[in-house]
C-alpha cells in the first residue's frame, strides 16, 4: 500500500538488477497493451515499424545465407512480426515468448495467413533444445534487460540448441542510446493508459550506472486505492568490444557487427550493434 516512505524508498538508488514486480509480461491488462504497442506501425516502442522488420528480415535472410527448410529459432518473439515472414519465405521456424498473449496472437495469424510456425509459450531461460536449429535470433534488445548470470544461462541454452556452425543474431544498446534518450523523471495522473484500465498514478524515474554500463527505467504505479507497484526495465549496454568478449566466454565467435540488422555499417557512434555470431565448440 502508499506511503510517504515506502515512495521515499523506492526513490533510492536499487542494486543493479534489483527486480521488480514479477507478474509484467503475462499481466492480463499490460501484456494487451504491450500487444497493441508491439503492433502500432507507428512506433518503435515494442517492436520496430513493419517496413524496418521487412528490411532486417530480407537482409538476415541474404546475410546468413538461409535456404528454405532450414530451421530458425525466434526467441522473444512476441505477435510473431518475425517469425511469420521467415516462414513465408520458406524458412523452418520456431517462436518462443514469455507473454502467453502474443503467442495466442501469433497462432490465430499463422493460421489465418495459413503459415506455419511452431510457436510455445515458454521463458527462453527454459529452453532445453540440443543441435536443433541452424540459427537463433534475438531482437530489439532483447539481451540486454537480463542479470549477468541469466544472459549466461541464455546463452549456454542457445548454444546447446544451435547445430555445429549455426550462428546467432542479436543486437544490443549502446550507451549514444542512453545519451540520446536522456534520464527520465517525471510523474503523471493518467484516467487509463498503460499501466492500468482505471485511474492511476506513474512516477518515472531513471537511474545510470555509468560505471557498469548499465541503467534502469523504474516506474511506481499508484492506484486509486494506494496500492503501489514497481515496475523495473534494466539496460545493459554495450560496446563492440565487451559484446564480443561476453559471446566468446560462453562458446561464440563474432563473425561481423552492424549498426543494426538490416546491414547498416559499423559505427562507434550508433546507438545500436547488431551481432553475427557462430557457435563453436572449444
């Protein structure tokens, strides 16, 4: 419930990746609305625009070199934005994500557009696959909320489900991004929006951890009731350099970096790294 210190509390520096609330990706009322955010074609906000998505997929496409039949593993992949046009190119896919919401989506469009997807709802931290696919994807980020030790546990569970030479593709923050985007600290009373259907309370705040790379959207949600809950998005940015560092000490080897994934060149300055990187045995 609200008070005054429990909210001057939560106003303090947390440890790094202190978690928040639990109950976020498979919330009945959040999990809709980060549906319709991933599946607004006007924002970047959940999933990038559907012409920057038909851009990375033709370009993952030439840049690995996949043929049709050949199997991709889609991991996060929400409303499956992804995971449909590999599939409609010929591609092997699997969808995996932890919101049981995007996965029903993404079932009900396969089967509208008649496309097949083997998607399952499941935390990819649970992923137990051996030698099964000839790549693995991880979009928009999606590495970079995660604690040291799950993005290890991540990536050993990639690895055991990548076949001999499969490659991994994902793409990272940098910290041009986090200075672009500013800290934030504000508060609003909102009558709905996307924290909750009824009125409702949001105070933002952010807090850097330059000396970790790392930096944290925290936002408090205050209901008319004065329940109180916190929610936490963790950002570990990158540069090329520790990227490269992380994947080589769980079994990857860097083949080539991107400003993002639809082939821009390199540059120290992006706010982005997009990552090719094969699996290898040691």
């Amino acid at each position: 419930m609200f008070s005054l210190e429990a909210l001057r509390e939560l106003q303090q520096k947390p440890a790094p990746f202190a978690p928040g609330e639990p109950l976020f990706w498979n919330d009945p009322y959040i999990s809709q609305q980060m549906l319709l955010a991933h599946l607004s074609p006007h924002t970047d906000a959940a999933s990038r625009r559907p012409e920057t998505i038909e851009r990375s997929v033709a370009w993952l496409i030439d840049a690995l070199e996949l043929t049709p039949g050949q199997a991709v593993l889609d991991l996060g992949c929400g409303p499956g934005l992804y995971a449909s046009r590999l599939a409609e190119r010929g591609l092997a896919v699997a969808g995996v994500d932890f919101s049981q919401n995007s996965i029903d989506y993404a079932v009900a469009q396969a089967r509208e557009r008649n496309v097949q997807v083997a998607y399952r709802h499941q935390n990819y931290l649970d992923l137990n696959e051996v030698a099964s696919y000839d790549a693995a994807l991880l979009i928009y980020g999606d590495f970079c909320p995660l604690a040291p030790e799950k993005r290890q546990q991540l990536l050993r569970n990639i690895h055991r489900a990548l076949k001999e030479g499969g490659r991994f593709v994902l793409d990272v923050s940098t910290r041009h991004l986090r200075a672009r985007c500013g800290a934030r600290a504000d508060w609003k009373v909102m009558n709905s929006g996307f924290w909750r259907p009824g009125q409702h309370l949001v105070l933002t705040q952010g807090f850097d951890y330059p000396e970790l790379s790392l930096y944290l959207d925290q936002y408090i949600v205050v209901e008319s009731d004065g329940r109180m809950t916190v929610y936490r998005n963790w950002f570990q940015d990158y540069t090329r350099e520790t990227i490269t560092a992380e994947l080589a000490q769980n079994g990857f080897v860097v083949q080539s970096a991107w400003s993002d994934l639809t082939g821009s060149p390199y540059s120290d300055e992006a706010d982005w790294i997009g990552i090719i990187a094969q699996k290898y045995i040691g």
